[in-house]
C-alpha cells in the first residue's frame, strides 16, 4: 500500500540550539507530511541587529505557514523571539501546536504557548499527525500525560 505524502507548509520556532530538533521531528513524521520549514535559518540571522528587520523577515514566513510548531526544549521560555513569534502567530489565527522535545520538562513551557496554543502534545507523533492534519487538541504535560486545559482569550477560524 502506498501512502500518499501530504503536504504541509509549517513554521517552526524553536531556539537556536534545538535545530536539529526540526530534522528529528522530520524524521519522526516520516512520509506522512513533507513539513516545509519556513522558519529563518540561524545564517540569515548572522549579520541583523535590527528587531524590526528581523520581524519584517519572519511575519511573511509565519503568515504563508498553514501551521505553526512551537518546539519546546530546556531553554525555549527564555526566547523572547520564540514568544514574539507565538505571539505574531496567534495574532495572525494560526493553528499553533506546542511540541515537546524529550528531555524538556513543564517548567520549560514559554508563557506564549501556555497562554495561546491550541494544542501542547509530547514526542508522539500519533498526536502530532491528529493535531496538525485534524486540528485535534490534546493538553500534554512533556511526559505525555494530560494536563488541565488552558482557555486561551483568542479565537482561531
């Protein structure tokens, strides 16, 4: 049986020491999604000082996403690009799906996703899949077990 590749154009926000998390989550996926990351690549990042050139490279790249991943790693909640990006996400009714990577724990969950993700699932790629092609929402803690629901203020379409 051939499985049909489904695709899905997702932006990625992790911090800058989890990237190879993307590979892994690409690994994890398999061929069920080709995940186009339109994340910007750290070499973009090289030269920019200037906050508002970064966002102006980041907001057309998190609009044309159909999904937005948040990875969640050890130091994740100390991003404030990670939180800038959730945040612009959330702004532009994107669905936002908060991962954890293993190893993370609660504690390392950014107020941005806590506050506005529609779903926060662990390493599980059953749940990854349902929450990305489904919009299921599950509430995990980074062990996998559920968590109390969070009502997030905003409305997505």
């Amino acid at each position: 049986m051939i499985m049909e590749t489904e695709i899905k154009n997702v932006f990625v926000s992790h911090y800058h020491e989890d990237e190879d998390s993307i590979k892994n989550l690409k690994s994890l996926l398999g061929d069920k999604y080709e995940l186009h990351n339109y994340s910007v690549t750290s070499e973009k990042f090289n030269n920019a000082k200037n906050d508002d050139y970064i966002k102006s490279l980041l907001r057309p790249l998190i609009n044309k996403a159909g999904t937005f991943i948040c990875l969640i790693g050890p130091n994740t909640h100390d991003s404030d690009w990670v939180d800038w990006e959730v945040r612009e996400a959330a702004r532009l009714n994107k669905p936002i799906i908060g991962i954890y990577l293993r190893g993370a724990s609660d504690a390392d969950l950014p107020d941005a996703v806590n506050e506005l993700a529609d779903t926060i699932v662990g390493w599980n790629e059953d749940r990854i899949v349902d929450a990305i092609k489904n919009g299921q929402t599950y509430f995990e803690k980074a062990d996998g077990s559920q968590r109390d629901y969070v009502d997030s203020s905003r409305e997505t379409c």
